[in-house]
C-alpha cells in the first residue's frame, strides 16, 4: 500500500527557505523591476499553496499523476524559450520595466538552469518524496507556465500586436490551468488562484511599466 505524501514541519520551514531563496535571487538578477513585477506574485501564491498543503496535512501522493502533463509542458517551455530568443524578449521585456537588456549569455544559462531545477525538483518531490522541494515544482506550474500565458497575452493586447513569446506562450492558456487543477485537487480552489493571480499580474504588469507598448 502506498504511504501518504505529506509536507512536515521540517520540510515546511526548508521550502519556505527555498521560497525566499528564489524570491531574493529573482529580485538580485532583475533589470529594473523586470523580473519582480513578473515572478514574485506567482511565488507567493505558490508559497501560499505550499503552505496549506502543509497546514490541511494534504496527500501528494495522487498529485504524482501531474508528471506526464509537467514534462510535456516542461518541453513546451524550450519552445516558448526558443520564441523569446529569437524574437528580442531578452531586450524589449526589461526595457518595459526601466530595465537594460539581459546580455543573451546569461539569459540563456538562467533559462537553461531553471528548467534543470524544474525537472530535478519534480523527480525528487514525487519519486523519492522530497517535499520541502514542492515550491519550484509549484512555481513553474503557478507562475512560469500560467504567469506566462496572462503575461504574454496582456503584452500583446496593449502593444495591439505581438510581444515575443505571444505564440507558445498561449499554449499555456491549456497547460497552465490543467497542471494547477491537477495540483490544488480542486477545480474551484484552482479557479480561485488562477483568478486572483491574474488580477494581481495584471495590475502590477500595468502599474509598474515604464516604457507603454506602441
């Protein structure tokens, strides 16, 4: 019989380490508030998640049935890395926060190690039950893949055209929604989240941008 897959206190208080560790390496590496006003709100609601995982002593064990849908998304977001790269994001997203480009290098090595990070994290939470490392499985799920769909599309609807990143960062209108469902166990506390995050990136994308999309 398989053992319940639940988050101790112990691994409470070292995700929520991870959690402000990511927090704080995001803010150190954003050109201007580039990467604050984009990430951060979907780490907190992540944390958030992880934290009434932990309070509602949830079982993750049946949120394993997530990884074939996290892999194929995982491989959808090299597309959406692919698309940015070519098409400038590393250039036109920051200068929208006050930002100068990220040099093509580092956003190549910060893309390339983060999806590392992903696939480790989400091998290691649901194959060998390490939970305090649930938050970056969360985070590329709540903010990467769903963060990117709202982003992307409320991008091009402002400059009335395409930001790059538009085309597959729609597919995560269907992936995006499907893994957070798969995740929280609940079509209406997943409805919850999505709706309060994207009123909250929608906000602080619109508030925060400095340079108005022609």
């Amino acid at each position: 019989m398989q053992q319940p897959l639940r988050i101790d206190q112990t691994s409470f208080w070292a995700g929520t380490a991870i959690a402000a560790f990511i927090g704080l390496l995001l803010a150190a590496m954003s050109s201007g508030l580039s990467l604050i006003v984009t990430t951060l709100p979907g780490l907190i609601v992540s944390w958030l998640l992880f934290g009434a995982f932990y309070l509602r002593k949830t079982d993750l064990s049946q949120t394993a049935r997530i990884l074939p849908l996290y892999f194929v998304t995982l491989a959808l977001q090299f597309l959406h890395f692919a698309e940015q790269y070519v098409a400038g994001y590393a250039t036109e997203f920051p200068a929208l926060y006050g930002g100068t480009p990220y040099p093509l290098d580092l956003f190549v090595l910060v893309n390339m190690g983060a999806c590392a990070v992903f696939v480790v994290t989400c091998l290691a939470v649901f194959l060998w039950r390490a939970t305090s490392l649930l938050v970056p499985v969360l985070f590329f799920a709540i903010s990467v893949t769903f963060g990117s769909a709202v982003s992307s599309t409320w991008w091009a609807l402002l400059s009335d055209g395409y930001f790059p990143g538009l085309i597959t960062g729609l597919a995560y209108w269907v992936a995006g929604p499907l893994l957070i469902v798969t995740l929280v166990g609940s079509l209406r506390g997943a409805v919850t989240l999505m709706v309060v995050l994207a009123g909250t990136l929608i906000f602080c994308l619109t508030r925060y941008m400095v340079l108005p999309l022609a």
